[in-house]
C-alpha cells in the first residue's frame, strides 16, 4: 500500500449525505495504518473558520464571496493541507474548489473565467514544485436529484445562507458539478447518493480498492457508517 500523500475531498449538492461517510473512510484508512487528517471548506484553519462564518452568514455579491472562499483556501493548503501530504498523509476534505465552480459559478452564475483565474492563484506555488497547481488525487461525488436533496433537508436545522436557497439554485449547482466531472472525469468517482447510506458506502470503497488506495477487505469491515 503506498505512503504517498493522498488528497480526496468530498462534493456534493446539500443534503447529498457526504459528511456522514467521512469520518467512517477515515477510520477505513486508520484500520491499514494511515495517518488520517480530515478537514473541511470553507475553514479547517482558524482564520478560514471566520471567514466561513462570514461567507456562510453575512449577505455579499458573488465576487466578494468567491474572493473570500479562495482566502480561506490558500490559508488551509498552506497550513494544513499542503504539510499533511508532505508528511504522506491521507487528507478527506469536505468540499474544495469543486464547489466554488458549483455554488459560485453554477448556483450564483459568476465568471467561471474569473474563478479559474483564482483557482490558479491560490492553488499554486505552495506544493513542493512550486508550478502545481494543487488539485484533489480523487473527489467522490455524491450525485442526487435536487428534489430528493430538499426532502432530506426539510426542517432539519437552521438553514444558512446556501441552505435557503430554492431548489432551482441547487439544479444549477449540480449543474456546475455535473460540467466539471464531465471536464476531467478521471479525478472523480461518481456516488449514486440516491439511495440509502448502507448501499452508498460500498460505492466509495470500491473507487479507493479500485486505485489501490485501501484493501478490498475494508468494504466489510466495522468502518461503515
Ligand atoms: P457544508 O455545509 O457542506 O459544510 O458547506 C458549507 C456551504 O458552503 C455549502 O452550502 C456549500 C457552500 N460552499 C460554497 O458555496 N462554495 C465553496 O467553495 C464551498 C467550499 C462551500
């Protein structure tokens, strides 16, 4: 089983059901020995937290939310992503620039142009060659009609700023996840969401068993959520 570092994030529209497999991967790659950092977008730094309180909270126009999405992300590689793969770690990020392209560019409809400019900032000149621009090794994609999505999150909880938004936005936002898995589908895994947890989680397994990332024996072990 390599050492290398691993970067996988975790996209979807809300209510995909993503976050409550991310801690049961973690424990998958704990089980063979692995290092295991798991994180989330906006924030897992301190000044990215404030920021995603202000993204999450505050009302602004697209560009100044894009702008403070990518601050917070250029503070997260370069304080915790970046020196957790340079120590060979494994990374699970709860979303990343996957969902600036579709919130900001597909949900909001802002300069997909612009984004890619700023992806390109922020993302490059912290890895170890200093041209990388740092992307995911892998980002599992849980794809789920938008309707199904609003049912699982009606009355949930207090819902922020995205969460409010009609379901027209999230047909867009799945949308912009759809465009960018079609522009480079090897970096993806695509997670048929729609149906319950216990068949999603053999789903995420075999996209890491298939690149040989975690043994085919963590599918059946006690990890799953
Ligand atoms: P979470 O609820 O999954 O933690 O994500 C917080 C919200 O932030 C979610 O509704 C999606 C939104 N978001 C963006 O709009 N753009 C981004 O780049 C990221 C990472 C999240």
């Amino acid at each position: 089983m390599s050492a290398r570092g691993l970067f996988i994030t975790f996209e979807g529209i809300d209510g995909a059901g993503k976050s409550s497999h991310i801690e049961a991967l973690a424990q998958a790659f704990r089980a063979q020995g692995r290092t295991v950092t798991v994180s989330r977008e906006p924030g897992g730094t301190p000044l990215a937290e404030k920021l995603r309180a202000l993204v999450l909270n505050d009302p602004m126009d697209a560009l100044t939310e894009s702008l403070l999405i990518f601050a917070a992300r250029r503070d997260h590689l370069h304080k915790v992503i970046e020196p957790a793969l340079a120590r060979g770690e494994v990374l699970l990020c709860d979303r990343f620039t996957d969902a600036t392209f579709a919130y900001q560019g597909g949900g909001r409809g802002f300069d997909r142009g612009v984004l890619t400019l700023l992806e390109r900032l922020a993302q490059t000149g912290l890895a170890p060659d200093p041209d990388l621009m740092r992307e995911p090794d892998l980002t599992l994609w849980f794809d789920l009609p938008p309707e199904q999505a609003a049912e699982r999150l009606a009355g949930a909880r207090v819902p922020d700023r995205f969460e409010a938004q009609p379901v027209a936005f999230f047909r867009r936002v799945a949308q912009g996840y759809a465009d960018r898995f079609a522009a480079a589908p090897q970096r993806f895994a695509r997670i048929d969401a729609a149906p319950a947890r216990e068949q999603v989680w053999p789903q995420l397994c075999a996209a890491l068993v298939a690149r040989g990332w975690l043994a085919a024996s963590a599918s059946t072990a006690d990890a799953r959520p």
